[in-house]
C-alpha cells in the first residue's frame, strides 16, 4: 500500500492467549502510548503477532545507494558480468518482474527477457529499446547485512520477543505493546488497512508505527501483516506488496483466508500445491473444509497442521532462533562533529553491549564500532582478539580507539558491536595477548572483509549463497514458504521433495539465511 500516511499510535497490553479467538473485543476507555505502563484485565486475550517482510530487499539496498534507480527495473544477481555464461537472480525489483524477471531466474533467462541498459544505444538500431532494458548490480552481502542491521534495531526496540528468520524477514510478538482495542470509543474510526478488520485498532496503529519506523530509519520499504498467530500473520504481509499494511483480526482469519489459493498457506510448496490439486483442493476454504483424518493419511501430521491453519488456528508461540552471532547497540545521532558528545556516546554504548554479553553468559573475539556519516554513509571498524573474552573496559578502549579515525567526521548515528560470540566455558584470552594484535581498518565486524557502503569488495558472496541454501524450520527457510520445503509443524522438517531446491519467492528474492 503506497505512500502510507503518518498516525498516532496507540498501545494496550495484554496477556499471551490462545491463537484464534471469537472476535475482537470491544473498544476500552483510555488506550494507552508506546511504551506506557499497561494493565492486566483480560482472562484470554489474543496474540497480536507482526510479520515483517521486507520488499525485494536488496534491490530496496541498492536504491538507498543510488536514488536514482527508484523507479527502474533493478536486477541483483550474479552471471551477468562479460565472460560469465553461469548465474541466476537474486532479486528483482517490481518494475522488472514485469519484464518476467523473478528470484532464482537464470541470468541468461532473465537478459534476455530484460536485457542490460548499458547494452541499450539510440543510435543502434539493433540495440534493445532503452525503456526495456534494466540494471543488473552484483550481490554485496556485507552492505545489505549493514541495512538489516538498521532494520533490526528498530525491530529490537518495538518487540520484546523477536523471531528473526532471514536477511529480510522476522515475526514479532507485541502483544504486552498493544491489544486488538478498537480505537475511537464508541464510534470507531474506520480501518485505514487492507484485509479484514473493519474498524482502526490499536494493533493497527502499532504496526503502522513499526513500518514507518523501519522506512525512516533504515531507509528501505517494509510490507507488514498482522494477525493473532504467525501463520495468518505471514499470509497477510503478502497479500498488499509492496508497501503494504494488512490487519486480520481475531475471528476472522478462517474467512480471509478461504479464497486464497492453497499456494498462500505458510507451509505448502509446489510438491503439495500439487497433491493437493489432484484432490481436488485448490483453495485455502477447500483445505478448512477437507476432513482432518483424510488429509493426514496422504500427507502424516503435516495434513492435520494444514487444516489446523486454514481454519485459523496455530498455536505456535513467537520464539527467537538459536543463539545470537553478535550483540550490538547503537544511537541515533543530530549531526554532530563535537568529538566529546561521540566519544561519550561510544563509551556508553560499549558499557551497554558488554553488559548483555555478561548477563547472558557470552565472550566475544572481535570489538567493531558502526559510524554513519550524513546523509547515509555506513562504516565499520573492528579488531580481533587472539580468544574469546569478557572484559568491559577493553570494548570501551578498543570501540574508542576505532572511533578516533572519525574524530572529524560528522555523524548522525554511532553503535558497537561485539561478535564472533563464544556461549561455552573456556580459557579467555589475556590483555597481553590482545595487546600483541594488530589494527584491521576497514574489516566488516564479522567477516574480516572490507564492508560498509563505500565499496563492494570482499562481500565473499557466492550463488550458493542465495540460491539453495539454508535449513528448514518451521517452514521458515527464508522467506516464501509457497516455493519453499513442505514444512508445517513445530521441528518437522520434510526431506526428498522437489519444494526445497527452487528458493524462489513470491517477492521476488532468493533467501540468504538467518539474519542473525
């Protein structure tokens, strides 16, 4: 949904419930802010849960870049560089999937349907028409990792549980920030959202404040859906890209997503998109409609799950994956050169960063800093360590050290990071073998390769990269589980099928893995 328009927003709490409730329940006197203190006064109140889905997200990165390919079909993907026959797409903008340019396309597929601008020449009559020809860019992981990070902050602020599950898509469960209240009391405003709801809630408004947030911040578009569970929550932030805002509410999210194809149902790849068809089953109605019992003898308990979620339950809690890769804390700054005020800032991000690493039982072997220039220039600093440590007053020295090439440099944001995490009990290493290591200007904080915005060397991306990789969870293997393994239930992972391999999106974009 474009051009999204700025609203207050409002915030009640409520306690965890059950996925799929009767409905909404009616409006209350007296929401309450973000981040206000919230009362307790619902037995079984539902879940608000947000899917956060980013739009073709490094094309969305390589137009922050360069505004001036807003609006051009952007191609980014590998292989069509002079020499190379072998490479497929990694994202194409929505301009050139109009051209017929998806994820996961091969490149010689994808030039010809679509060829380079820097082939097009008026002058040449043979050469392809300048108005149908795009602009093909090359994968820099490390600068779009440099853009999730931004994407994540905001996330990390707006969600007490966060389920980060790729580079450009995460699950967030607000509901101790908001509730399903109607806003407007007695006379409630109606729904600026696509999808269901009816009236303007407080989900909505948060959700809506989550988005803005994320295009102020980070610079990139966001599509998010809203929904009382994750699966319905993830169908809904596909159903009004790009830029899209869809709010299911509570009771309705069996009658949203009956006439949806069964393609749309978190869970169901080409493979049972297929065996489902042959059953007679095309839509997500005809799915909540199938007898529990039949769908299990053809497809195990993944048959049960399907019917569970077309009728609208899942019962699935937001939970985060796995154990962090880095820790990191940063502060949005007015454009500043005063070397104290940043000197300050980096000292009491670092006290912040090693702290948590403390309370949670971590060491760390690299110390980074991030320094973003105006308007959006993104550097990264780190040093190394020779073993994992835990020393709060070496993060302040090393993080201050790293900030003084920018003493006269103006900043609008400064973070540290601490990476290359160790949760397990071991010898640390000593100041004095620390002190024996030398300075690595330029490296990325976790991959020892240049990175940042100011170049694209060293991201070490390759296809397999993009293209295949990853594991199944949940369904969850990257970002569109219509193309992805046949994966429905909690920790059930679906092997010997031909969903897996394809990695394509609805959004067009490959997956490349967990965010974190």
């Amino acid at each position: 949904m474009e051009g999204v328009d700025s609203r207050s927003v409002a915030s009640g709490a409520v306690d965890d419930g059950p996925g799929e409730a009767d409905a909404a329940r009616p409006a209350t006197d007296g929401g309450t802010l973000p981040g206000s203190d919230v009362g307790d006064d619902a037995d079984e109140p539902d879940r608000v849960v947000c899917h956060v889905d980013m739009d073709c997200f490094y094309a969305s990165c390589e137009r922050l870049r360069d505004p001036d390919l807003r609006g051009e079909p952007v191609v980014v993907g590998m292989g069509y560089e002079p020499g190379e026959t072998v490479g497929a797409v990694a994202t194409a903008s929505y301009e050139a999937r109009a051209f017929g340019v998806e994820s996961a396309t091969p490149i010689s597929e994808a030039l010809d349907r679509l060829p380079r601008r820097a082939d097009a020449d008026p002058a040449d009559p043979d050469a392809p028409d300048p108005d149908e020809t795009g602009r093909y860019l090359p994968v820099d992981m490390a600068f779009y990792e440099e853009v999730a990070e931004e994407v994540k902050a905001v996330l990390r602020d707006c969600a007490d549980v966060l389920r980060e599950v790729s580079v450009d898509e995460a699950y967030l469960d607000v509901t101790d920030r908001t509730a399903w209240d109607a806003v407007g009391g007695d006379d409630p405003e109606p729904s600026a959202a696509a999808g269901p709801s009816e009236v303007r809630t407080l989900a909505e408004g948060y959700a809506r404040h989550v988005k803005q947030r994320i295009e102020r911040e980070a610079g990139v578009p966001a599509s998010v859906g809203v929904a009382p569970n994750m699966s319905a929550a993830k169908v809904a932030s596909d159903a009004d890209k790009p830029d899209g805002l869809v709010v299911v509410p509570p009771g309705s999210v069996a009658t949203f997503l009956a006439p949806l194809p069964t393609a749309a149902l978190h869970g169901v790849g080409p493979v049972t998109e297929r065996a489902l068809a042959e059953r007679g089953i095309e839509t997500a109605g005809d799915v909540a409609d199938a007898d529990p019992e039949t769908l299990a003898e053809a497809f195990g308990d993944r048959g049960r799950a399907l019917v569970r979620r077309a009728r609208g339950k899942d019962d699935r809690e937001v939970t985060p994956r796995g154990l962090p890769k880095s820790l990191s804390r940063e502060s949005s700054l007015p454009r500043t050169t005063d070397e104290e005020r940043k000197r300050e800032t980096v000292a009491a991000l670092a006290a912040d960063v090693a702290r948590r690493a403390r309370e949670r039982g971590c060491l760390y072997r690299t110390i980074g800093i991030k320094a973003v220039l105006p308007p959006f220039d993104v550097n990264t600093r780190a040093r190394s360590l020779p073993g994992p440590v835990d020393d709060p007053d070496l993060v302040e020295e090393v993080a201050l050290e790293l900030l003084s090439e920018f003493a006269d440099d103006e900043v609008r944001k400064l973070g540290v990071r601490v990476s290359n995490l160790d949760f397990s009990e071991g010898d640390q290493a000593t100041l004095g073998g620390f002190e024996g290591t030398g300075r690595d200007r330029g490296d990325d904080l976790d991959r020892g390769g240049p990175a940042g915005r100011d170049g694209r060397e060293g991201t070490g991306a390759t296809i397999t990269d993009w293209i295949g990789g990853g594991s199944a969870d949940d369904g969850e293997t990257g970002h569109g589980d219509s193309d992805e393994s046949d994966t429905v239930s909690e920790g059930e992972a679906v092997s010997g099928t031909d969903d897996a391999p394809e990695r394509r999106t609805d959004d067009g974009q490959a997956s490349l893995g967990d965010w974190s």
